[in-house]
C-alpha cells in the first residue's frame, strides 16, 4: 500500500468538529473519514440482507461447548 498526497479545500468549522470527535489531527480524522466512507456500502449490503439469512443454532449446544 503506498500513500498518496492530496490537497483538500474543507471548511474550518467542519474540521473542527471532526477534530474534536475523533481527538486526533487532520491526518488521522481525514483517514478516519474516508474509511468510514469506504465502509458505508458494505454495512448497507449487511443492513439488508437483516432477517434473510436463517441459521440453524442450537443454543443448549453451543453453551455446552463452553463447560
């Protein structure tokens, strides 16, 4: 994975606040940020498939595995 430097125009209150959130510098909360964004479309893809999946769980099994 290799870097990349970029230039962002974000308004000074915006900064900010996301400073003052995630308690770190620019650096860090932009990184934060993007991540958060890059992760949005798998949580939605999860979010939907809520309730479509059935699993066979025994619960008296899986507790007996922890004695």
């Amino acid at each position: 994975m290799s870097d990349r430097k970029i230039t962002v125009h974000v308004p000074d209150d915006l900064s900010r606040k996301a400073q003052k959130e995630t308690g770190e510098g620019v650096t860090a909360t932009v990184r934060r940020g993007l991540k958060l964004v890059a992760a949005s479309s798998a949580y939605e893809r999860l979010r939907r498939m809520r309730g479509t999946i059935h699993l066979d769980i025994d619960l008296d099994d899986l507790r007996a595995d922890r004695q």
